[in-house]
C-alpha cells in the first residue's frame, strides 16, 4: 500500500494537537514496535497518552541503484543497448520520491515506541537493482543467441544434405574423378541462378586442392561412391 506523503503526515500530525519531528537518522537500539497499522490510529494512540512530540523517518529507493550505467553496455550490440536504453527510461518515469518506508513514533525514555509502514513497490513490480537486471539481460541475450546458433546449424546441415541430394541425381558428377574435376563442377553449379543460395556452405572457396570447397566435395565423393555400392 502507498504510504502517506510528508506534507499530508505533518498536517495529520498537527490535527492531534501534536508536534512533528523529522527525523535525518534512526539510530535507535531500544524500540517497541505496536501492532497498529494505519497512521490515523497511531496518532489517537499518542493524542490519548502523555506525549507531545511525533517523531517521523521516511526511507526511499535510490535510483542509482537501477540505473544501467553507460560504461557497463557501451561495446555491446546495437539491439543489447536498446533494452538496456529501454529500462533505464522505465526507471526514470518511476516516481522515486515515493517513500519506501516511514517510521512514526514518539520516545518513552529512551525507547522507540512506535509503528513502521512498508511499500516495496519496486520489489512489487519486479524491478530489480542495476547488477541483477544487467545479469537478467545479458542471460536472455546468451538464450536468444543459442536459439539463432542452433536454427543455423540445424540451417546449414539441412542446405548441405539439399545440395549433395542435387549432386547425387546429376548424372554429370559420376565422371568428376578427381579434386580438380569436382572442384570446377561445383564452383560452376553455385553460379546458376537457383543455386547461389549454397554459396555461403563453401565460402571462402580455396583452391582445388585445398579449401571449403575441396573438403566438401572430397566428403560428398565419399558418400556418392558407398550410395553406389
């Protein structure tokens, strides 16, 4: 739940016949936390008693804590820092100046007696600090590049099982019975116009006797003569 604005709380305060106290620090040992939970009741508590004074502490989320710094994504891809650009302008339309917590209380020698009211509503909106939410980003990035490493592995093997299938049902190639020979029919087969779309599963070509194009037709020899036997 939001927690009431200083402004308002002052005024609240000042309705019960009461002084309020800001608070810059809370370092109290002794304190005795009521079971109240609305700022209203609290204040009938302490009008009722011997008090005079309303002590409050508001806490709040620092927004530096979620902001990606620049020099922590600056080399990363193009569409990595688009996120990353993406959430820090989510961060800086949050209004941080709503509070994370507020202490009201009044001393009772030496004690704190009071109640402490919570709104985690970053937590709530599952808004994480700068560190965890780089980490978070740079995950799905690693899965999103492992699905698109794999879709071309498994791309690439089914182009190279489609272009030995068109070797293996042209009559031609069965009389390619050297390196040099099958080096040249190749490089000639990618240059027709429904065939360049091989090229890449070759590229560099190298030479006859070395190279992509050499280590792909010396394999695709091998499996054309066992598919003979």
């Amino acid at each position: 739940m939001s927690i009431i604005t200083k402004k308002d709380l002052k005024e609240k305060i000042i309705y019960y016949n009461l002084i309020p106290m800001g608070v810059s620090s809370l370092n109290i040992s002794n304190q005795i936390h009521l079971n109240i939970d609305k700022v209203e009741d609290f204040l009938k508590f302490v009008s009722s008693s011997a008090f005079e004074y309303v002590y409050y502490y508001y806490t709040y989320y620092n927004i530096e804590k979620y902001i990606i710094p620049i020099d922590w994504y600056c080399e990363y891809s193009k569409e990595f820092k688009a996120v990353v650009n993406q959430h820090n302008q989510h961060i800086e339309s949050l209004d941080f100046n709503s509070p994370k917590s507020l202490t009201l209380f009044t001393l009772q020698g030496g004690t704190l007696v009071g109640i402490q009211l919570d709104n985690h509503w970053i937590e709530n909106q599952e808004i994480y600090i700068a560190e965890e939410t780089i980490e978070i980003i740079e995950a799905q990035f690693n899965r999103e590049v492992k699905k698109i490493s794999d879709y071309k592995k498994d791309q690439y093997k089914d182009d190279e099982h489609k272009l030995r299938n068109i070797i293996f049902n042209d009559p031609e190639f069965q009389y390619c019975k050297n390196q040099d020979l099958r080096y040249w029919y190749l490089i000639e087969l990618l240059e027709e116009e429904n065939m360049k779309k091989y090229k890449y599963l070759v590229q560099p070509y190298g030479i006859a006797v070395s190279g992509k194009v050499k280590m792909f037709m010396d394999k695709t020899w091998i499996l054309f003569k066992e598919q003979k036997k």
